[in-house]
C-alpha cells in the first residue's frame, strides 16, 4: 500500500496551533495564567509544475501553492523577544531568540528562518515587532522539496505584518515580505534560494498557478483550475538520498554562467546560444558537445515554460501534458540532473503529464492525472520502485491552494 503524507483541513491546523499555543506559554514568567494567542495565521508550501533550471538564465517557472500549510498561533511581546514552539519531526521544538541577537548567520538553525523573517521585515521598515511568542505546526513535508522552509517563513511574515498593520498586506506589501523572507535564509540562515519558493507561498491563489519571469521579476497570477476538471497533481517524493548534489549543480551552473558572462547578458538574450555555447567552450576544458547540450536545455525550456503559460491560460491540458513530458526528457538527457529512482516514477506514471520537479539529483517527480485514477498510479509507482530495489516513495494529493492568510 503506498504511503501519503497527511493533510488537515484549515480547522483542523489552527485548532492544533492554538492547542500547542495554550500547552507552551500556558503560563506567564512570573507564574500567572499567560492569555490566548491573539490569532492563528498560515502559509502554504509549493510544487513547481515547470521551468526547471532556468531561473538563473533569465527564464521563467509555473509553480503553485500548495494545500498543505504551516500554521503559526501568535501572540504579541513587549520584551523584544522571540519565544517559539514548533511541533516538528515528532516533537516539540523550542527556542527564544532576542532580535537585537539576529544578524547574518546568527541563529542559523531552524529558528532563524522564524527570527531571521522578522528581522529582515523589520530591517526593511515593512513593520514594526516588540517581540513574539509563536507555537507552529505544519502539514508541509520538511526537506521533500515542496519548500516548508518557505511555508514558515512566509507564516511568520504575514501573521507579524497584520499584527503591526491591523490588516493582511496587498501585494505591494506582499512583494516586501518576499524580499524579507529571501534575505532570512540567505544571510540568516546561510541556505540559498532565488525567491520562487516565497513568491509562490505569499503570491499563491485557489484555482491559480503564478508565471514568475526571471527576466522581469514579474509575478503574474494564470488560471490553473484543475478541480473544474477533475483533475489532481500527484506528487511523489521518492525518498531517495540526494547524491553529490553539490558538485554536480555547481557543473551545470558554472557552464550556463560561463557562457552568460562571455556574451555579457542572460542565455535568454543571446541569439543562437546553443551555438554561441559552442565557442565559448573552446576555452574551457569541458567539451563543445557538453556546452551545447547543458544551453540547448536552458534555451528549449525557456519556451516551453513561455508556450505553458499560454496554453494554461486556454486550459488546454493536453498541450501542457505534452510540455511536462518534454521537460522531463530534457532534464534526463540534456541537463542531466534526473536519477534512476526519478526516472522510474516518470516512466510508472505514464510519462504524458508527468515530470521531475526541483533540482533534481533525487526529490519528487509530479503527475498531472485524472482524480480517479490517483491510487492506481501510486500504486504502479510504487511498485516499480520496490521491483528496482528503490525506497518506498510518499505519496501527496496536490491542488493549487491560497497563499498566506490568516485563519483564526
Ligand atoms: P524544504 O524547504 O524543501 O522543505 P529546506 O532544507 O529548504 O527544505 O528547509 C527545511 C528546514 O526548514 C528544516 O530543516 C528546518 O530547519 C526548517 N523548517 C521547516 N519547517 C519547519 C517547522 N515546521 N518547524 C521548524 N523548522 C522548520
Ligand atoms: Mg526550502
């Protein structure tokens, strides 16, 4: 029987929050009956549907938000300090960090993606904090690639903006606390991340999927109503290790950013790249070929991530299946990022609508299916891992849900 991850309804989470709000600062310092969480706010994890390493060539990705939230139940402090519990990983973690103590890399563990967002918000003049007593629970895999590092930073960001504000912020503001939740992990916590992720989780609308062009930096809403279809995204997390990550990323990388800086501008606006690639690694050690086909990815991806939006945008899901397929086989035979385990989901899945998502070297592979035919996809994916000796994968139902909001 394959496994899911579970998932509760917004009553359910904010009920939990709340709970473990009261069971954490029940009392005051001083011993006295400590009062509620003055609310309970939430944000969404995300799935990128396609645009797969491109977001540092000036392409574009289609990701959505997720139905599945991490949930924050908050209460105002006058102190300066941040007080936090969050039920992860089977228990309850616990930490209180002064923000006159965060600066770059300090906390660096998981607390400062909570700190850190307030720090960089109000580093920023997006809102003001005296200080926070925060209890966290969440349904978002942590470390599955569906961005729970986001779904907390994002939480954190518009529980304390209507805090200081008295409403939830519109998207200028939304766009600020972006920027906010960015810098917290990338100077906070020391983990890098382009913005895909916490644009998704704040941007994200039901029925939606968002169009983020890397070359514009705009964040446009597209239709994705795959309920009215009764379609579902099926995502598989195989489970797998990631394998020399690291390395191989920087490879790909190294070549896209070698060719970018000998044209001077993004492989978006270099005429013939595949061929200008051609010269460029005459340079280098790595052969002609090599260069050509990381670039050929990068450039046909950019396209069909373009052509995706349109066809989203005219609902015609058979165009997009198609579209999913491709951008698989390119990351398999083009860029080279897929693994043995990635590509026997891909194949068990059926290939049409299906694809890896993330950057690849292990993580999930999606399924855009049918919502009659959910079970007995995971089961023939399922069972094509167990044949080939591969971990059992985890199974999750996917459909483009709100972003950040408050719940309670
Ligand atoms: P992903 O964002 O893909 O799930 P990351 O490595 O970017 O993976 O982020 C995972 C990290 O974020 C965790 O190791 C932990 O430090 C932090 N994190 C995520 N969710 C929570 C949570 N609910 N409570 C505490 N820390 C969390
Ligand atoms: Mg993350």
């Amino acid at each position: 029987m394959p496994n899911w991850f579970t998932t509760r309804t917004d009553e359910e989470l904010a009920t939990a929050a709340h709970r473990l709000f009261v069971e954490t600062f029940a009392e005051d310092e001083a011993g006295a009956a400590a009062p509620e969480p003055v609310g309970v706010w939430a944000a969404p994890g995300r799935v990128n549907l396609i645009g797969e390493h491109i977001d540092y060539a000036g392409g574009a990705s289609i990701p959505f938000a997720l139905e599945q939230n991490t949930a924050v139940a908050v209460r105002p402090r006058t102190d300066g300090a941040i007080r936090i519990a969050s039920e992860f990983d089977g228990s309850v973690a616990q930490a209180c960090v002064p923000l006159s103590s965060v600066w770059p890399r300090h906390p660096a563990d998981w607390s400062g993606y909570v700190a850190g967002t307030i720090w960089a918000a109000v580093e920023a003049d997006l809102l003001q904090c005296d200080g926070l007593d925060i209890a966290i629970v969440s349904d978002v895999p942590v470390g599955s690639g569906l961005s729970s590092s986001a779904a907390l930073e994002c939480s954190i960001a518009v529980a304390a903006y209507e805090l200081d504000h008295g409403h939830l912020p519109d998207d200028a503001a939304r766009a600020g606390l972006v920027e906010a939740c960015i810098r917290a992990e990338n100077e906070v916590v020391g983990a890098s991340t382009g913005g895909l992720d916490q644009n998704a989780s704040l941007f994200g609308q039901r029925g939606k999927a968002l169009f983020l062009d890397f070359a514009t930096g705009a964040v446009e809403r597209i239709p994705f109503d795959i309920a009215s279809q009764d379609l579902v995204l099926l995502i598989a997390d195989t489970n797998a290790p990631h394998t020399l990550s690291d390395g191989q990323y920087a490879s790909r990388r190294g070549i896209i950013d070698d060719v970018q800086s000998a044209a001077g501008c993004t492989i978006r606006d270099i005429p013939d790249a595949v061929d200008f690639a051609a010269t460029v690694a005459e340079k280098s050690s790595d052969s002609a070929e090599l260069y050509q086909r990381r670039v050929r990815h990068v450039v046909e991806e950019t396209e069909r991530t373009l052509s995706a939006a349109s066809v989203l945008c005219a609902s015609d899901m058979d165009t997009f299946r198609q579209l999913m397929r491709d951008s698989h086989v390119s990351l398999r035979d083009l860029y080279e990022v897929t693994t043995p385990e990635l590509d026997s989901a891909f194949n068990a899945a059926g290939e049409f609508g299906a694809r890896m998502t993330g950057g690849g070297f292990g993580g999930a592979v999606i399924a855009l299916i049918a919502k009659d035919d959910v079970d007995a996809t995971a089961q023939a994916i399922e069972e094509a891992a167990a044949q080939q000796g591969f971990p059992a994968p985890t199974f999750v139902v996917a459909r483009p849900g709100e972003g950040a909001r408050r719940l309670h």
